[in-house]
C-alpha cells in the first residue's frame, strides 16, 4: 500500500510554488523585493528539508542534499538584502544630516556595487531552469510521504532544543556579534517550527508571553543587524581609501556609538527571555 503525503508538506507546496513565480520574475529583472522575499520563503523550504532529514536521521546529509542545488542562489539573495539594509541605513543618514553633508565617493562605491551583485544574481537566475525546483519538490514529497505526526512532532522539538543550546552556550560569555547573529537566525527557525507545530494541530513549545518576547527581541537585533551591515560596508569602503575624509570619520563613530547602545539593549533582552526558559 502506498504511503500517503503528512498533511505538513502542504505548506512546502504553497511556499514552494510561490518561490516558483518569485524565481521566474527574478528571470526578467533583478528587484529588491523580489529578490527578499524569495530569500524568505527559501529559508523555510530549507527549515522544512532539515526537519525531514532530522526525522530520516539514518539517510546521512538527505537534508543539505536535497536543498544544496539552492546554496548558490539562496548566498546571492541574502548578499542582495543586506546591501538594501546599508543602501537603506545610508538613506537614512543622509535624511539626517539634511543633505548638508554629501558622500558622493561612498554613493558611487555602492552603486557599482549593486551593479556588480544584481548582474551576478541575474546571470544565475538565468542561468538555472525550473528542473532543480521540480527535483526539490519531488525529493521534498518522497520524503514527506508516511510521516507521522508524532514524529513530526519530535523532530520539531528536537531542532528548537539544539536552537536552545546553541543560545545557551552564547550566553554564557559577553554577547559578541557573531553570537547575536546567531540567536537572530535561530528566534527566525524557532518561530517558523511552532507555527509548523501549530499547524499540525499540536499546541506550541511556549506559551503566548514568551512569543511575544520572541518578537521583541528579534525586532530589536533587525536595527542591529542593519547597523552591524552598515559599519561593516563604511569600514571596508574607508580601508581602501588612502586619506578617508573626516566626515566618513565622524559617521564611523556615530554607527560605532549606535552598535554598543542596540548591542546592550538586546543583550539584556536576551538574557531576560532566554533566563526564564533556559536550564
């Protein structure tokens, strides 16, 4: 008798046909949005391969085998938007100081910059064919057939649990930003394996309160990982100059003062959220 499709995999069939159209606007013109929110809807079809190569734990790699065909496209996507969170960030400053004072140098760096990233991402869009996303689905549906809702169920639990450790060694020692990136990335998967949870008809891992702590904190390290894209982007472009003006300087300083206030306040919601679940 031929196993039946878990009910789960409806969700991989809507985002993964979304992707689809994404993908193939992408083919005609590279657009920030677009481009966003195929990043998006890939990281839960990636969520959604390491959940099933959790539960068929004895096919060693069957999760990055069947998204790795993707890596290439999924790097150029996130490469995208975090250049709109330093283009973005930029914007903003110059909105700031009221255009009295101009980084024409700066804007020029960041164009051909965009030039250069949004060319390479249209070659690869163009490049690749919708076979590699028949075989994710197919390989996504095979594996998704027989599943127990059970065991769903404990294979969620499991990746949220490794999620939790992660964070707990991370609090351990002063939240750096490699370590804040990394309870970013993980509130992001947490929140997308209750909502599979949910969908399931199972009750969430946490109660509404802690969700909502979820929330906050992931939505106080977005401008701290915007200002974290931002000092990054300005230091490499002020290392190649020879003599960087003080204006750049100044500016510096300025994304350096905002990292250590955003850095402090989500350090201290970390440790107020994670201290009340954490053993």
């Amino acid at each position: 008798m031929q196993s039946k499709v878990s009910p789960v995999f409806q969700l991989f069939d809507r985002q993964h046909s979304d992707a689809k159209v994404v993908f193939l606007a992408l083919g005609k013109q590279i657009k920030s949005k677009k481009a966003i929110e195929l990043l998006s809807r890939m990281e839960f079809l990636q969520l959604y391969c390491n959940l099933l190569g959790k539960i068929h734990f004895e096919k060693e790699g069957l999760n990055f085998d069947i998204f790795s065909s993707f890596k290439k496209l999924e790097k150029h996507l996130r490469k995208i938007h975090h250049f709109k969170l330093v283009e973005r960030s930029f914007q903003e400053y110059q909105k700031k100081t009221k255009n009295k004072i101009l980084f024409p140098s700066y804007q020029n760096f960041l164009e051909k910059q965009k030039k250069k990233l949004y060319n390479e991402s249209f070659d690869l869009v163009v490049g690749s064919t919708l076979k590699s996303w028949d075989e994710l689905y197919f390989a996504a549906m095979q594996a998704s057939k027989g599943l127990k809702p059970l065991a769903i169920s404990s294979a969620i639990n499991q990746i949220i649990q490794e999620e939790l450790d992660f964070i707990h060694v991370d609090l351990k020692a002063s939240l750096d930003s490699k370590a804040l990136k990394e309870i970013f990335d993980a509130l992001k998967s947490i929140i997308m394996l209750e909502n599979l949870l949910i969908h399931l008809g199972f009750n969430p891992i946490f109660v509404d309160s802690i969700h909502e702590e979820f929330k906050l904190l992931k939505d106080s390290l977005k401008p701290w990982y915007s200002n974290q894209l931002a000092l990054q982007s300005l230091t490499h472009f002020v290392a190649e100059k020879e003599n960087a003006s003080q204006k750049y300087l100044d500016w510096i300083d300025e994304l350096k003062s905002q990292k250590k206030i955003l850095s402090s306040q989500a350090e201290k919601q970390a440790h107020q959220l994670f201290d009340k679940i954490l053993i």
